[in-house]
C-alpha cells in the first residue's frame, strides 16, 4: 500500500481523473472529498464488501433456492397493510380467520 | 397447451457495466422466472452460468421499501422516467431453509428502456442487506 501524508485541504490524483482531498481531521476521524468520473462508483469500504459477500451468498445458495422457492406458491405472508396479492386467484383465500 | 407457460424476459439480455460486487467481469445477464407467478425470479450471468441468484420485488414482501437512488445511478442508467426502474433484491437461503434473506441495501435497478442495469448501494437508507423472511407461512418480519 502506497501510503502518503496529507493535511487539510491537500489533496492526492489518482490517475488523471480522481482527486481525493482531505477536506478535515479530528481525532480519529477523517473528512474526505472525492472528484472522480461519474462512471467511477464510490461506496464506503465496509458497505461495499457487505454486498459483495452477501452476492457470493446468494449465488452459493441460488441451486437450493431456486429448488425451493420455485415450486412454492407465492403464498408468503404479508405485513397486514400490505396490498393483497395479485397472483391468480387460486381456490379460495388464504385468509386467517 | 400453452395455457400455463409463463411469459419471461429470457431473452432480453440486461446489461450491468460494472458487473455486480464481487463479480466484476459479470456484465451480462438474463432474467428469467422461477416460479409460474413470477414473485421469484434467477439473474444468470450470460458467460457464466454459475454466477446465478435468485431474486425478488421487494415490494411484494416489503410493501413500505423505498429505493431512492443515488443522482450519479440514475445518471450512469439514464433513468428519466422512474417507471422505467425495475428494482429487484437478491434472495440468499439460510442454511435450514427456514427463512430466506432480501438484500434490501444493494437491490438491483434495470432501466427497462435501456436494458441497461446497476447494483446500486443505498448507503443513506438505512436499509439492512438481509432482511429475513420466515418460509413457515406464519411470520414476515422486519
């Protein structure tokens, strides 16, 4: 890791097109500015690798889900304010008393 | 005969140009419905058929879910009109195959006119990346 040391309001390039800037820093934390391309994403870390881990889940579990919840019936419970299914009535409701 | 067949968007091959995270080279993918109601649906990747998971509307199971989207994702989808957003959470089965899990903070956004797709993070929503779902019939929770 390329590691630099910065005071506020300086700034770094990343490449031609990114500039990160430390805008502010207190105690522990940092204040950081990012200019990139609007092509360029830019998550916080930690979220990012939340969903990347949670893709991989879902993918290592797509055969058993798939096996299940596609012979299922879409007779999931909903929160009670939600609207009623529009899946094609089958038989009567499925209403609780 | 055809009675029962369910009309997919196989075909259509939908587009992330920034693959999704964790599988960047995953550009292309289809849709297609899971089961004959289509509440659950499989996104493959086209060159990697392996690269599959199931997902969901999360209206149907969050009915309250709101998905506002970032002005540089809408820009990047060309996404003018919000009917033309197709929003939909990957699903993840726990282990015991009680309940299942909606990521609700990384859904995926289709412009239906473009095809052209984004797993977008709602970083300010709040919203959980599992939201976990009972299979027994008798409980949604939050």
């Amino acid at each position: 890791m390329l590691v630099l040391t910065r005071r506020a309001g300086e700034s770094i390039m990343i490449g031609s097109e990114i500039v990160v800037t430390v805008l502010e820093s207190r105690g522990d934390q940092v204040r950081v500015g990012i200019e990139a391309p609007r092509r360029v994403q830019i998550h916080r870390a930690e979220v990012y690798r939340e969903i990347e881990r949670e893709n991989a889940a879902a993918i290592a579990s797509a055969d058993r889900a798939s096996a299940l919840l596609g012979r299922r019936k879409p007779d999931l419970k909903r929160d009670p304010q939600s609207r009623p299914s529009n899946s094609a009535g089958e038989g009567p409701g499925e209403d609780e008393a | 005969m055809s009675d029962t067949e369910v009309e997919t968007a196989t075909e259509q091959i939908l587009r992330f140009d920034d693959g999704i995270p964790g599988f960047p080279e995953a550009r292309e993918f289809v849709l297609g419905d899971l089961d004959e109601a289509g509440t659950f649906q499989v996104l493959q990747n086209v060159g990697n058929p392996e690269i599959a998971l199931v997902v969901c509307s999360p209206w149907l199971l969050v009915p309250d879910y709101e998905a506002v989207l970032a002005e540089d994702d809408e820009r990047e989808l060309e996404l003018t009109d919000p009917d033309d957003a197709v929003v939909f959470c990957a699903v993840t089965l726990d282990e015991a195959a009680r309940a299942f899990h909606l990521n609700l903070l990384g859904p995926f956004v289709v412009n239906a006119r473009t095809q052209r797709g984004r797993q977008v993070v709602l970083t300010e929503s709040g919203h959980p990346v599992r939201h976990t779902v009972y299979l027994d019939d008798d409980d949604v929770t939050d």
